[in-house]
C-alpha cells in the first residue's frame, strides 16, 4: 500500500491497535519483571507487597542476600562477561578476515566454503554444544591415552564454552562486516597506492576507518549474544558457572526477586550500551 494514498478510518485503526498489542506483547513481560524487582515479597510474582530495595542492596543481616552482596551472583556475571570479551575479540578478529577473504580473495570453492560458514547458524545450539564436548572429549582421550597428555582445554569449561558460542557467533560477525565491505569504493585504496602508500597504511587509514561501523557492531551483537547464550553454554560448562546457567539453577530450586533484580540490571546495562552507541553514531553523522 501507498503511504500517500488515504486509507479508510478501520484500516487505520487496526494498524493502530495491531502496533499498539505488538508494543505490549514485546515490553508487558519486561516492565513485569522490571516491577517485581522491587516487590517485598519473598518470591518474584504477584500480589504486590510494598517497594523495597532489598533484592539490590540487601545483605545477611536484613535477611535478604540483593545482587549486590550476592557473591556467587557477581561472580557468574564476571564470568559470562570474561566469556563474552573473548568470544567477542575472536569473533570480531576472524569474521574481518573471512570478510576479506569472501570478498576480496578468488580461489576454487569459495561459494561453497562462504555456505559452509553458515552451517553453524542453522544448527540447534544444544546440538552444536553436543557435537563440540563430544570432539572435544574423543581428542582428550586420545591425548591421554597415547602421550600421557592431560590436555585441560579439551574438558568442559570456559575454553570450551569461549570455542562452542565462537563458532556461530563469528559466522554472524562476517556477514555483518563483509556487507560493509561489499560496498566498499576500491578506488579510494588504488588512490592512495598511487600516491606512494604502503599496503599496511592503507588498511590501517582507509580500509579499516570504514569498516569500524560495521566492526563495533559486530562487537556488540557478538557480545551480547554470548552474554545471553544458554544452550551451547548449558553443554560446555565447567566448574565456573556463567549467569545464564546459574540463573537456570536457581529458578529450578526456587525463584526469588533477586532473578529479577539481575533481569533489570541487564536490559538497564544493555539499554546504555545500545543507547551510546546510538549517540556515538549521530555525532559521527553530524
């Protein structure tokens, strides 16, 4: 439909209230949790029983253990955090180099190596964490069982968590940079190797200043994603617990509004973090 067109008086309306159900459906369940944080009950659900801060700040002596004196929580929230800047760095680095090697390289097989990359992506994650500890774990035996080798890495942990959500993630970060640079003018970096530049210089000063957008995005979708991931993580998992997995625990035995003290510090964080973003990205602009 033409937006220039009028449309009839129902038309509108039920644009209107199909936006308005949307809008509803996607936000009722978060200002819910959101709203319950603060709820002075021992349990994260309606009835209402007065504000309290307790799930945040409380500590032995109040009786409630909040977020903030919750140890175990802190630490699993390190911890997804030392996986996601990993899985970040990794992912960032190798899906720059699969853009340039889609994009720029021409060697046999490349269309069917660029499907290839995709695989992961259309693999369940509980599936890919499976077939990951599973060669992870024939490789360790067999380290073991021929040079006496006990290769660490190779058992469940963070290494191997870091290696089960790099897998797709990276997949996600070179389609996001190799769509910047497709439609990168490769006439800028032939200007500046006729005026005298070294390869590395233009890479540094042209190539890389243009795919940044692209690559902090990236970054941010790559973090995130790992940040929030469960069911790689559930399968990979150590001694040292991400948040994810101690979150899952905890609702099985019995949940408490400190769960939704952590739901809303999250989206607060991730709000800030989109929102920099967003007004790094208008100053650029201007």
């Amino acid at each position: 439909m033409i937006p220039s067109l009028p449309r009839p008086v129902w038309l509108r309306a039920l644009n209107t209230l199909y936006i308005v159900a949307f809008l509803i459906f996607l936000f009722l369940p978060l200002l819910t949790v959101a709203a319950f944080a603060f709820n002075d009950a021992p349990y994260p659900a309606p009835p209402w029983h007065g504000f309290t801060l307790d799930w945040f700040f409380g500590d032995e002596a109040s009786g409630r253990i909040g977020l903030f004196h919750d140890s175990e929580l802190l630490d699993s929230i390190l911890t997804s955090g030392l996986v996601a800047a990993w899985v970040t760095a990794l992912s960032v680095t190798v899906g720059t180099t699969n853009a340039f090697l889609m994009e720029r390289a021409r060697f046999p097989g490349r269309q069917a190596l660029s499907v290839l990359m995709l695989v992961p992506l259309v693999i369940p994650g509980v599936i890919l964490g499976i077939s990951i500890l599973a060669f992870a774990s024939r490789l360790a035996e067999f380290a073991d069982s021929t040079f006496g080798w006990d290769v660490e890495f190779l058992r469940p942990g963070l290494p191997l968590v870091v290696v089960g959500q790099f897998s797709y993630i990276a997949a996600i970060a070179t389609l996001t940079i190799s769509a910047r640079l497709k439609r990168f003018d490769r006439t800028l970096e032939e200007a500046a190797f006729n005026l005298g530049a070294t390869r590395v210089a233009v890479l540094w000063h042209i190539t890389l200043p243009y795919l940044r957008p692209a690559m902090i995005g990236s970054a941010v979708i790559a973090f995130l994603m790992s940040f929030e991931n469960f069911n790689t993580t559930l399968m990979l998992v150590g001694a040292d617990t991400p948040l994810t997995i101690l979150m899952y625990g905890r609702m099985r035995e019995g949940a408490t509004p400190v769960l939704n003290a952590v739901s809303l510090f999250l989206m607060v964080a991730s709000a800030i973090l989109a929102l920099s973003l967003m007004r790094r990205s208008e100053n650029k602009v201007e």
